[in-house]
C-alpha cells in the first residue's frame, strides 16, 4: 500500500482521533474534570467507532501489527468473563439467582455479538 491509499483508507478514523485528541487538551486546558473528560472520550469513541478505526490503523503494520491488536482484544474477553463470575458469585451470595441468570445471559449474548461482528468485519471486506 502507498502513503496515499493508507491515508485514503483509514482518513476518517485519523481525522476522529485528531478531534478527539484535540478536545481533551482543551478540555484539560479549561479546567473541565478529568472523570468527566474520560467518560466523554469513552462516549465520542463508541459511537463514532473511533476505537475500531485505530485497531485497523494498528493492524494495518505489517507482522506486529495484528499481533498488537490481539494483545489487547483477548485480555477484554477474560476481563468480561472474569466481571461476569466476580458479580455472579455476590449475586448468587445475596439470593438474587434468577438476576445472576440474566446477567450471565447477557454477558453471553454480549460476547457472541462480539465474535460474530468479528466474523462478519472479515468476511466483508473494507472498502
């Protein structure tokens, strides 16, 4: 890939970052509190797939790249599971049974919703 198709391709999540970056050392610069600046950050970077777009930048470097990108996907599959047993086990602890159920279900359908939307993000090919 050239220079320019990189830049063509992955235009859009740069110039989301740019922004993004460009609102916290504003907001830090005005003083605005750094919980709130976070979760604002959190908010813009969902719903604009901001943090997609920078794994397919990071991916995108030959060899270490994708390796990269593993590293930090895999630890939020554990760090899922392992929120799912931690709440379970004081659920199931204060009687809230048919809570934990739910819970475990959602956590479930959570993942499978992750791991399909993988499947399906590399079987449709980026334009």
């Amino acid at each position: 890939m050239t220079k320019q198709s990189i830049f063509k391709t992955y235009r859009k999540p740069l110039l989301i970052w740019m922004a993004i970056i460009l609102a916290i050392v504003i907001a830090l610069k005005l003083g605005i509190d750094e919980k709130v600046v976070l979760f604002g950050t959190v908010v813009i970077g969902v719903f604009t797939q901001a943090f997609a777009g920078l794994a397919a930048l990071i991916a995108a470097v030959p060899l270490i790249g994708p390796l990269i990108v593993k590293v930090f996907a895999i630890p939020f599959f554990w760090l899922l599971n392992a929120l799912g047993y931690f709440v379970g086990a004081v659920a199931i602890k204060k009687g809230y049974r048919t809570e934990f159920t739910k819970s475990r279900v959602l956590t479930l359908a959570l993942l499978i919703g992750i791991i399909i939307g993988y499947i399906i993000g590399h079987l449709v090919p980026m334009r």
